[in-house]
C-alpha cells in the first residue's frame, strides 16, 4: 500500500502542477452564529471543475442510446480521467481537473451496480493507509452514474468537516465494534471496529442498506449517513457525498458566492435525517437490528 500512495500523491503533483496555473479557484469556511457549536461547513469553486461539467463531464451514447460508461472507458468518452494504479480489483482514476484537491475516483474491475464487502474493506484499508477520505455517492444519494460503482477519495487534512465533530453519544457496542453518534445537524454514525469480525458485521450491514445512504471510511473508521434524496429543494444542483460531509463544490462562482451557512444548513435537512428525530432513531435500530443478524 505505501507504493500505491507514493504513486496516488505524485501522480496528483505532476498534473496539479500544470492544471493550477489557469485555474481560479476559492474556498470559504461557514460557521453558525452560535459561537458555542463549533460545526463548521466548507464550500470550494474551481474555474476548470466548472469548465470540466461543461465539457468532458457530458455523458457520452453509444448507437442505440445507451450511455457509455465512462468509468469503463475514460478515455474512450473523452472524460478526461487518467488511469493512474490498481489494487487486486480496483482502479484508480486520477480527476484532473479537480485541481483544488487530489481527487481520484476508485472503481471496481468488474461493472456492476452493487458494493460487495471487499470493496468497502478495501476502500476502508486504502483511506486508512493514505489518509484519505474515501465516500461513496450511492443510488439517489448523489451519483450521477449508477450502473457502476465506485468510490471517491480527496486528500483532506484530518478528513471531511462533519466527522471532525464531537461526539455525543453511544448509540450501540458489542466486543467487535462501538456505534457513536456525532454532533452534527444530519445524522452521521461513526463505526469504529476492533476487530475483522466488527469489520464484517459493518460491511456486510452496509451492503444490506436498502434505502438512501453513503458512506464514508477516514482512518479506520466508517461513517454512515442515512439520506432522503440527491436534490435539495430549491435548488438544481445535486448534494453528493461530499457535501453532506460538509465539503460543497459548486459548480458556478455566483453558487458559490451565494451560499451561506443557513442556505447549506436548510439544503442538509431537506436531503438527509436531522439528528435526534425519530427518522434518524429508526434508521439507527434498523442497522443495528441487520447488524446482530449477519454471520460473520
Ligand atoms: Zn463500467
């Protein structure tokens, strides 16, 4: 794994270095007016992300109209995705626009639609190795292509915003794994496991999930967050993962300049659980209920 991450950083470098000089790029922090909470949310503009979701971010159709997956072939549909390392069954594919962060998006060898254990053990493995965070957009939860899943990794410091909250409960223990509730407007559980059996139990809970979620693996630990929907109203952008973990790319500068924290707060509740209420609470029993009955 040290090989795959020295490979992964100075892949980035080689091409950040060449993308940065015409980018122009923002970032702002967003805090409550409430000086006593210490939730934060993070909003970042790239001029050439802007311009890669006007270009080679259009999806591609082959002669009978079916979309080519781009994931599959990144060169063949011009997305601009550079094939940059593999694992024993996924492939990394440097995003070289994203300048403002190193990006890669981690697909699987095979297309398919559906997660299996072993992706998420290696996806937690690989953000614990490098130091990634390391999420997922699932079906109406963010993704925006489907038929074949895959994870997305940015090099942030000390992880997405949302998992650097603090905690406020335990939700749920047993000798392999702790399930603690985080201080944040949505609901985030933060699993952490002591054990390959924990490691089953989670990973095979989330591959069960039968409603809207994503998860998310930051040094070791996974976090999973129930949602309702990719859109929030009022709005024509969809919410990914990333966003819900409190790190927004907006696709325009006046998005951007728009945003404030009470509008990002309002679109996290229209497409997630709020923390606390009885649809986070059923969420929470029902993944613990799936959890004890798994065979690990
Ligand atoms: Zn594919």
């Amino acid at each position: 794994m040290p090989d795959l991450n020295t490979v992964l950083r100075e892949t980035w470098e080689q091409v950040h270095g060449q993308t940065m000089k015409d980018d122009v790029c923002k970032r702002k922090i967003l805090r409550p007016e409430d000086p006593t909470k210490r939730q934060y949310l993070t909003v970042i503009y790239s001029q050439n992300i802007e311009k890669w979701y006007l270009t080679q971010a259009i999806p591609q159709f082959d002669a009978n109209g079916k979309q080519i997956c781009f994931l599959c072939d990144p060169e063949e549909t011009g997305s601009g995705l550079i094939k940059t390392a593999k694992s024993d069954h996924m492939t990394f594919l440097l995003h070289p626009r994203c300048s403002a962060i190193c990006h890669y998006l981690i697909l699987t060898d095979e297309h398919r639609p559906n997660p299996k254990v072993k992706d998420f053990r290696f996806l937690r493995e690989f953000s614990t190795q490098c130091g990634s965070s390391v999420f997922c957009n699932m079906k109406n939860s963010g993704a925006s292509f489907e038929p074949h899943f895959h994870a997305q990794s940015i090099f942030v410091e000390n992880g997405l915003p949302a998992i650097k909250n603090e905690i406020t409960g335990i939700a749920y223990t047993n000798p392999h794994l702790t399930i603690r509730r985080l201080d944040f407007p949505i609901q985030i559980m933060e699993i952490s496991t002591i054990d390959r059996i924990g490691q089953n139990q989670v990973f095979n809970t989330i591959c069960q999930i039968d409603r809207p979620y994503n998860p998310l693996f930051y040094n070791g630990v996974t976090y999973v967050l129930p949602r309702i929907k990719s859109f929030p109203n009022n709005a024509n952008f969809k919410f990914g993962a990333a966003e819900v973990f409190g790190l927004s790319f907006c696709k325009t500068l006046e998005e951007y300049n728009a945003t404030t924290y009470d509008q990002y707060l309002d679109h996290l509740l229209d497409v997630a659980v709020e923390s606390g209420s009885s649809a986070a609470l059923d969420f929470e029993a029902w993944f613990i209920d799936q959890l004890e009955k798994v065979s690990v």
